[in-house]
C-alpha cells in the first residue's frame, strides 16, 4: 500500500520568515513540508513531542539548538530532539520531516528573533 500526495494538494503559508509548503500529515507518525528561508527562521521555539529532521537541500546556514551554533549546508542531514530550543539563519532550501507527526499543541514560543 501507499499514499500519494501531489503538489496540487500541498497548501502554502509563512511564519517567521519562512515559506513552507505543506504535504498534509503524510500519517499519525510523520508530517512533512518544504521551508524555504532567505534570511531565516526568526523564532526560537521548543516542540516538545516531535523529532525534526532537516534535509538540506540547497544553500547554507547556521541552526542554533539550545544556543550551540550547528552550521549545516546543501546535502546534510539535521535531526534535532524533541524539547530542543531551535532557530536558523541561512538561505536555505529544506526538508522538514517531523514523527510523530507535527502537532502545534506541543509546540512553544521562546521568543522572537532579530533579523
């Protein structure tokens, strides 16, 4: 069995600096969008149920979880813990996989980022 989702079916919006494009939940154990940044991601903010794992698709940038400073660029693979404080900057084209599936309730602001 599988489950196809076409881009016709994606939807798009922003936040903090970031374009997403979402591919539904793929299921009750993964989620997945595309994120593109120019600038970066200006929100620090921990999920608290979610792994994240970032594949780098294009560009170059620098996440900073729980303050340390991880520069990535086109080709790595970033995953990053459940209760992680993120945010990034970079111009970057990603992949972004959560499982279990992204769930905003579990999701918190730390605070907002200056550009």
């Amino acid at each position: 069995m599988y489950k196809k989702t076409s881009f016709e079916a994606t939807s798009k919006f922003s936040k903090h600096g970031v374009d997403f494009i979402r591919y539904g939940p793929i299921s009750e154990n993964m989620s997945m969008v595309m994120a593109t940044v120019e600038e970066g991601h200006f929100e620090e903010f921990i999920h608290d149920k979610s792994t994240f794992t970032y594949i780098i698709l294009e560009g170059k940038g620098t996440f900073y979880l729980d303050d340390e400073a991880v520069e990535v660029k086109a080709g790595d693979v970033l995953s990053v813990n459940p209760g992680t404080k993120i945010y990034y900057r970079g111009n970057l084209k990603q992949i972004l996989i959560c499982t279990p599936a992204y769930d905003p309730n579990y999701e918190r602001h730390i605070r907002n980022i200056e550009k």
